[in-house]
C-alpha cells in the first residue's frame, strides 16, 4: 500500500525536476543571447523594429 503512494509522487517530483532544468535551459540561452545582442548592438530576433 505505501509503495502505490510513493511511486507517482516520485514520479511527479521527476517531471517537475526536468521542466525546471528544461526552462532553465531555455532561459539561461535567452539571457546569454540578451547579453550578447546588447554588446553587439543588434536585435534580438532578427528584424529591424525601427
């Protein structure tokens, strides 16, 4: 009986741990383009906004 309580929450801890690394991952390369874009002083997707 307790084996049928820990295995989904074990479960549930494993997907919320790789959501977290896979929207860090997202953001940390977001952050490091931001940076970039600003040294080099062009825009961050691609087109021109003015």
């Amino acid at each position: 009986m307790k084996l049928t309580f820990r295995n989904p929450f074990r479960r549930n801890q494993w997907i919320i741990l790789l959501a977290l690394i896979f929207a860090g991952a997202v953001l940390g390369r977001l952050a490091v383009r931001g940076v970039l874009n600003i040294l080099v002083g062009g825009t961050m997707f691609g087109g021109n906004f003015l």
